[in-house]
C-alpha cells in the first residue's frame, strides 16, 4: 500500500499529528518500536498496580483550554479518564517546615500565595498577568491564527525564567516557590526562557488534571481515531534505516524487515536518533551539528510504589517537597551525598478513588551522568553494582519521605524505580533527557527547530520541536499537520468545532 505519510514513533507526537492528519482523509500509518504504543503515554503493570510512565500531571484539560479544545475536536474528549485535582499543589519546605497549599484559578492563585507573603501581594498580580500576557504572544498556544511563524516578541519573552521571577518579587523564598513547576520542564537558571515557563504555569494555574486508572488509554483513543479513518499502526516494528535519495525519502525500512513508501515522513522521535538512520549527506553537515549542540534537559529517577491496603490517605493532587529554600533551581546538580534535595510525589487515582491510597510515584530530577558507567548496559542486564546504587537511591528518597510521613515504610507494600538509562532506552532519548532538547533564551534561534527540513518529503514532530509535555506535544501536531494541510487549516477547524 502506498501511504500517504508515514510517522515514525508512535508517542505522544506521532499519535497526535497522525490522528490530526487522517481526520483531513490522509492515509498514515505508525510505525512504533515497542509492542506497546503511546511512548510518554505508556502505562506499566508493576506489584499488581498500573503505573504511568513519562505523563503524571495534566495541563490544559480546563474547560476551553487547548487541550481540551483539541480532543474535543478529535471526538475523544468524553471518553478520557481524567479528573481535576483539588488544588494547584502542595509545597512543603523542611528547613522551617512549612508546607504551602496553593489553589488553582488565577486569582486564587494570587490570594492563596498572598496569604503567605502579604507584602507581595500586588507583585504577585503583576508575575501573574505577566505570565497570562507572555502566553499571548504565542497564538498556537491559544489555538489562534499564526500569521507568520517569525513572530516579534516582547523583551520578557526571552528573559531567563528565574530572571523574570526576579523581577517581580523581591522574596527569595517566595521566588522559589513561584519556580516550584521547574521539574516539570527541566528548568536551568539563567537560560530556560520566561516563554516556557510561562506556557506551563499558565496551564496548570487554570486547573492541574490527572489520569485516572493510567495513562495508555490516551494512546489507544488516538490510535482509534487513525484506525477508523483507514489509518493504521505497526507496533513492535522498529524503523532501522531510512532510504533517501537527492534528499528525498523514498522508504523506510523495519526490524522485522518492512520497506514501507509514502509521499511524507514525519519524524516523531528525537532528531539525533532519527539523523543516525538517514544515509549520509541528507541533512547537511551543519544541521547534523547544530543537533548535536543543542542542549539536553535533564534526566529522573522515579519510584513507584504500592501501599498496603487502607494504610496511607490519598493526596488529590501532586506535591512536593525540598530540603530548603534557594534549591529549586540545582536538583539536577545535587551531589550524590546530598541527593535528592527536592522531588514531586502524587498518589496517581483509579477508578472509585476512596479515602485510601494504592500507589505513589515519587520523580527525583537526576543528571544522567550519574548512570553514566552503566551506559553500555541494557534493562534487566545492568549488573549488581547497578541495582545496589538503585537500592541506595531508592533508601536515600524512603529517608526524605519518612520526614513528610514518618510511618510510611510500614506503609510500603512494595517498591521499585527507574534511572535516566530506562528512559533512555526506553524512549531512545539521548541521555535519558526527560523532555528532549532544552530551550536556551540566549540562544533561542539554536533550539528552535521547524518542522520543516532540508528533506522536502520530511518533518518534524514531538517534543523536541517547539514544547514538551501535554501541554506542548499536541501543539507542534498541529503545526507539523498544517504543514500538509496548509496554515491555519487545522486550527480553525478546532476552532469552528469546540467554540462555545
Ligand atoms: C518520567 C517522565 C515524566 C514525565 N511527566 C510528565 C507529566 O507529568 N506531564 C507532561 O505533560 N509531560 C511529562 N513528561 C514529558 C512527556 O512524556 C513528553 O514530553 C512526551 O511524551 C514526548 O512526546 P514525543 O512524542 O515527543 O516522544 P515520546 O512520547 O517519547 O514518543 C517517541 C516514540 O518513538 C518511539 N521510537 C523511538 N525510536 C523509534 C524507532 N527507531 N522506530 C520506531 N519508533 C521509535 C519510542 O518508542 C516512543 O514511543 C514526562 C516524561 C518522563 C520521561
């Protein structure tokens, strides 16, 4: 069969510009490497639980966000298991052991953080609009028309994160809390931009949401959505080599030993990965370097735990906690003896969530640096030495959680974790970077990828193309699908359909 695209990865990306593409009558067809599909969407069995891998808390799910909005559009809105979180989040500090509740809602926002630094109240508002006002410099975000993808931007659009908090408030405490979501886009002081920072907080102030049950079942609705409009995915099927010539994709070739042809690829992996099985010349020498320039975000260990039954009380939304002030920014480069000095720890909910709770997953920013000797390594064949530095990460954060709940080894039915090396085998992501290629305000031209390459027939999507996340993957889709589809296209459809 001749497809008309065929998207390499079947994650986040490639499953929501297929699904955005086969709804304009487009014949895609996937081509995923794991058995399962989904990739940051991908849920595990583990202790009789089922845990979410790469997608814990939810922005842009709040009525007439633009999440919402583009599930709506694509039909599968009122299928999805999600429900709202009962607050924005939870922040406990254990220099002085105060634990902050913020709510959600811009102006609860505001009121709730108010509350605790009154003398910042009227720059808290300023921080705020600022942020609303930022994200109105990015129509997509907004699911507007892009009138020129160059867009002339505001000096705070391109200052440092940590810069724009700076100046607005003038509480150091307070300056760290405001950066509480850096783990949620691998913020680094001094270059993330204020634009990321921005995007992301926006979402989640409007109202954090949260998977219930897991998180795969997302994957399966897209992969419906390409299925019933003559679609289709190839699990397992790992793409090895692709064939080009005048830099032109002519076929894709598999693991299991396909050559599959269509009129465009899509890339829905990370870019390195993807450039290492195109055949030399391609891309040109200087795209291939400006890729491997870019800068990665940082990596996590994460531990997943189950609880005995009626043991330990359900959060309804996520926390976290730090050993104290100042350290939001320096997760990732925490000596190992003082690891970890902050994480973000939920109770993910399932169906009938009572009073109790099942599972916990805590996420731990972690340099890959630290598994660095096990590189050569591969998962279930990493060595003793490997598992007894995981035990000992694994006691190390047990120790920290002991101080928010002192019983709570007694609560533990059981528990496990996983490094940067599982991520990055598990995502082919170099370096296990959590969320891909890291934005850089001073050189934003650097890590700014179109979708469009020197390869006519090839694209671009996924996470490292413009944001990551569910707030930023489902975006670039859009994008990357009007660039078959033509500008605007697609978004006004979204529009026509959801404006209410
Ligand atoms: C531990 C962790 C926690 C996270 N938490 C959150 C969160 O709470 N909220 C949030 O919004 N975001 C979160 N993220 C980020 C989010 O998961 C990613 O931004 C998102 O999944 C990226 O989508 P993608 O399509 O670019 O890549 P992926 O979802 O990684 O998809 C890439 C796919 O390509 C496949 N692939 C790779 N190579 C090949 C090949 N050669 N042939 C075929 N297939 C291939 C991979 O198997 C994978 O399925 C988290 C990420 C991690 C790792």
């Amino acid at each position: 069969m001749q497809n008309d695209v065929i998207i390499i990865g079947g994650g986040l990306g490639g499953l929501f510009t297929g699904a955005l593409l086969a709804r304009e009558g487009r014949s895609v067809t996937i081509v995923e490497k794991n058995a399962a599909i989904g990739g940051g969407l991908q849920s595990f069995h583990r202790f009789g639980s089922t845990f979410d891998t790469g997608m814990h808390t939810l922005g842009g799910f709040n009525h007439g966000d633009n999440l919402d909005r583009i599930c709506r559009y694509l039909g599968i809105r009122d299928q999805l298991h999600i429900k709202p979180d009962d607050c924005l989040t939870q922040i406990t500090n254990a220099s002085d052991g105060v634990t902050y509740h913020i709510e959600y809602g811009r102006e609860n926002f505001v009121k709730s953080l108010a509350g605790y630094f009154p003398h910042e109240a009227d720059n808290l508002k300023r921080y705020v609009d600022t942020l609303y006002r930022l994200t109105d410099e990015v129509p997509i975000f907004h699911l507007r028309d892009t009138e020129d993808y160059i867009l002339t931007h505001s000096p705070e659009f391109l200052m440092a994160a940590d810069e724009l908090i700076a100046a607005y408030i003038a509480d150091e405490r307070l300056r760290d809390l405001l950066a509480f979501m850096n783990p949620m886009y691998g913020g680094v002081a001094g270059h993330t931009p204020a634009y990321v920072h921005a995007l992301i907080n926006v979402l989640y102030i409007n109202r954090p949401f949260r998977f219930v049950d897991d998180s795969a079942h997302l994957a399966h609705l897209l992969a419906d959505v390409v299925k019933q409009n003559g679609g289709q995915i190839l699990s397992g099927e790992e793409v090895t080599q692709i064939e080009a010539e005048d830099r032109h994709l002519t076929a894709v070739c598999t693991s299991r030993g396909k050559r599959l042809t269509a009129n465009t690829y899509i890339g829905a992996i990370h870019p390195l990965t993807l450039c290492r099985m195109l055949p030399p010349g391609t891309w040109p020498p200087a795209y291939r370097k400006r890729l491997e320039q870019i800068a990665l975000t940082n990596s996590a260990f994460t531990i997943y735990i189950t609880f005995k039954p009626k043991t330990f009380p359900y959060i309804d939304h996520t926390c976290y906690w730090q050993a104290d002030y100042g350290l939001m920014w320096q997760h990732a480069t925490t000596p190992q003896s003082l690891w970890p000095q902050g994480f973000m720890y939920f109770t993910p909910p399932v169906k009938g969530q009572g009073q109790w709770a099942e599972k916990m997953v805590v996420n731990c920013v972690m340099d890959f640096k630290e598994t660095e000797k096990w590189s050569h390594t591969l998962t279930h064949h990493r060595g003793e030495d490997y598992e007894r530095w995981k035990t000992q990460r694994i006691e190390a954060v047990v120790e920290q959680l002991t101080r928010l709940y002192p019983n709570i080894k007694d609560q533990i039915a059981q528990i496990g974790a996983s490094s940067p090396l599982t991520i990055r085998d598990y995502y082919h992501t170099p370096r296990g970077a959590l969320f891909g290629y890291a934005k850089d305000c001073h050189q934003p031209a650097l890590s700014y990828l179109p979708v469009r390459t020197k390869v006519d027939n090839l694209l671009l999507t996924g996470q490292n193309i413009n944001l990551h996340g569910i707030c930023g993957v489902p975006l670039t889709a859009i994008v990357t699908a009007e660039a078959l589809t033509g500008r605007n296209h697609i978004v006004r459809k979204i529009r026509e359909a959801t404006d209410d």
